[in-house]
C-alpha cells in the first residue's frame, strides 16, 4: 500500500544521480517543476545542458537534498542505503519493488493532473495515462475546466450522426458545455446532466425554432457568462445557416469558435460504399441543395448546366423532389440509364440503400423519407459495400 502525494519542489535541492536517458530526463522534469537540481554522475552526454558533477556518488551527497532519484543502474543501491540512513525519499530506477518511492506516469491537460502508477510496472503505468490523456482531451471523461469570465458560443459540426464521426475538438467543447443548442439532425450524445439542451428541431408542443430565435438564443446565454455549443448536423456551413450564427455572435461582441464537421454529403456515400470521386469514372462532384424544385422561381440551381457538367451530383434535402430533379437532368442531356443510389439516414445504423438510374427513379414515400443523400453519377456502380 502506497500513499500518493504531489510534491511542490519549487526552490528545494533534488539530486539525481547517473546522467543516463533516465536521469537526463528526470532531471528535466525536475527542472520544469522548479527544483534546484544536482546531478551527479560519473559520464554525461557532451551536449547536456545541465551542470553535471562528473565524478563517483559520495554519500554525503545526499546532505540537504528534499529528494533523491537514482538512475545509475549500478549503484542505485548505495544511493537508495544513503537516502535511507538520512531520512530522505529515493526513487530508483533499477528496481521498482526495492524503491521507497515512484515517479508515476503524468498527463496534465488543462488544471487536471492525472498521476498513474499500476502494480509497479511503468509499460502499463504509461498505456493507461496516455489512455487517461486522450479521454480527457476528447471529452469523454468531463474535464470541466474552470468557467471563463466571458461566455462563448462554438459553432459544432456534429457529422453526419455516427457518434464517431464527430470530431475530437467537438468532444472537447461539448465536454465544457454550459448550454448545447441542438439541431434535428445533429448526432445524439451523452451530455452530463446538469448541462442544459435546447432542441430546435420540430417538438411536439412547439414549432421548430426560427434562425433568428436561434442567434438571439446562443447570444443571450454566452452574455449570461455561459459556455454555449451550438451542435449541428454535418458541417457547420453546407447548406447549415452557419455564417449567419457566427455573424450574431460577431455582431454582439461574442466569442465565437467554428468547428467543422463531417458532412453528410460525403459521409453518407462512404459509409454505404460509393467513393463520390472515382479514378477513371469521374473527375468532379457537385454538391447541390434541392430543397426547392428545379423551375420554382427562387431556385438558383441551373439544372439544365448541371446536366451537361456530368461527373457525379450529390443531392441533399432532395427526397420529396427527385422524381422532379431527375426529370430535370434527363431534359438538360444526362443519360437515362445513369445510376443513382438515395443513402437514407446515412451512418446511423438504420441507414438504407436505394439503387436505381435516373429513368426509373422512384422514391416510395414507405420505402425511403428523409434525411438521405442521393448520389448521381457512374461512381454509383463502382460500390464496394464494406
Ligand atoms: C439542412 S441540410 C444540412 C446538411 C449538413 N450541414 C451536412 O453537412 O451534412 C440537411 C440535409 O442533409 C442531409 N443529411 C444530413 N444528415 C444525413 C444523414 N445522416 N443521412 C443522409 N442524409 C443526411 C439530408 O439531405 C438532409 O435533408
């Protein structure tokens, strides 16, 4: 049984012997921590930048010291019978079980500083704090680092919905979060209790929420000191609204962070198997929003020119309009008999998989709704479904 303790060693004489890896290493640390550090050793690299007393240990050595580390790997022993006969803690290199005391494996992210030490077997002392250091920097153990004194807003893409595929910086700041602002289509995390959700997709007892209500929302509760994410689907700007969320925060005087996601655009095809860009088969790929019909006046999509662009069109917000875009690229010139797969809640592990050719496009309200991404183009056919 051991009993583990954080030394302050700001000021106090530590000596280490031996001037190996170890020691050079040690002694670093021990720099970096403030120590005023000995070394004592009977070689040392010529490039050390430490000043090294290059000559045998002598007991006395230990006179005054807080602390010992003995690295030597020959006369850790003598070291360690020293540190003992004067009172003073010795950490040795050679052996850990005749060690009076250990220097544990460190992460230290943010004011957190986690020390591991694991049955005296450094290997596993190390796998575990780096496993330690990556749950903390991504969020899935809660750092909770101390508020700032000003709120901020992170404008989060969450991906496509497979939790996996959102990124590590978004973990970190939704680990952080005061205040999570929802999208419908963002990917559902496990968030501490005590951190408040906003869903602004369509709720039972309540309209979905105006882009306007949003902003005002995200800005109101970072001037309230809050840590606010604002968690979307995919990325944050295709087709997301995003730029107009980070010109509130911009024009309110708000800290504002964008994260980008992985978009659902390319996400979805991959995950069901179709490359978006195929060498031999296409050179380019279009990413079109069809929420409003080809020919509805407010339509900017030229969809006569996107027939002649060939290569592959990936459509979003497309499913009750497709028979309609297909029609439309079969006018403008694009074969009949090109492949076309519609990806239905891509990544999640109900996705489904439609395939078809532009001629006989059906999407069967029952068989697929939305969210999907519909790819167009020869890529379809090179599918390899993982
Ligand atoms: C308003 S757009 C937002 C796109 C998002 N910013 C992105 O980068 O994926 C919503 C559309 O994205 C597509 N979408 C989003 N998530 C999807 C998913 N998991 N599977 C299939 N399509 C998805 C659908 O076409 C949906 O109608």
């Amino acid at each position: 049984m051991t009993f583990p303790l954080h030394l302050d060693l700001r000021g106090r004489r530590v000596l280490v012997v031996g001037a190996g890896p170890v020691g050079v290493r040690r002694a670093a640390a021990l720099l970096a921590a403030g120590a005023r550090v000995s070394v004592v050793a009977l070689e040392a690299p010529a490039d050390l930048e430490l000043p090294v007393e290059q000559r045998a240990f002598v007991p006395s050595d230990v006179d005054g010291c807080w602390l010992v580390l003995a690295c030597t790997g020959t006369v850790d022993a003598e070291v360690a019978g020293a540190c003992e006969a004067r009172q003073v803690w010795c950490v040795r290199a050679d052996d850990a079980a005749l060690s009076a005391a250990w220097v544990p494996a460190v992460t230290r992210v943010g004011d957190v500083v986690a020390s591991v030490t694991a049955g005296r077997d450094p290997r596993r002392a190390v796998a575990l704090r780096d496993a330690l250091a990556l749950a903390l920097e991504t969020g899935s153990l809660p750092l909770r680092r101390k508020r700032p004194a000003r709120g901020s807003v992170a404008l989060v893409g969450g991906g496509p919905g497979a939790p996996g595929l959102l990124t590590v910086r978004g973990r970190q700041l939704l680990a952080e979060a005061d205040v999570v602002i929802r999208d419908r289509l963002a990917p559902q995390v496990d968030l501490p209790a005590e951190v408040e959700v906003v869903e602004t997709g369509k709720q039972p007892h309540r309209p979905s929420w105006s882009q306007e209500e949003i902003s005002a929302l995200m800005v109101a509760k970072a001037q309230q000191g809050l840590r606010v994410v604002r968690l979307k689907g995919g990325d944050v700007h295709l087709f997301a609204r995003g730029i107009e969320e980070v010109a509130a925060c911009v024009g309110a005087g708000v800290a504002v962070e964008v994260v980008p996601g992985v978009s659902s655009a390319f996400a979805a095809p991959a995950w069901a198997g179709i490359p978006v860009t195929a060498k031999g088969l296409t050179q380019s790929v279009t990413v079109v929003s069809a929420h409003l019909p080809p020919g509805h006046p407010d339509s900017t999509v030229d969809w006569p020119a996107l027939a002649r662009l060939g290569g592959t069109l990936v459509l979003l917000m497309a499913v009750e309009r497709l028979g309609a875009c297909a029609q439309a690229l079969v006018d403008g010139g694009r074969a009949a008999a090109t492949p076309v797969a519609v990806i239905r809640e891509g990544t999640l592990a109900t996705q489904q998989v439609v395939l078809s050719t532009l001629a006989d496009v059906r999407v069967d309200a029952a068989q697929v709704t939305a969210p999907a991404v519909v790819v167009i183009g020869e890529v379809v056919s090179a599918r390899v479904a993982p």
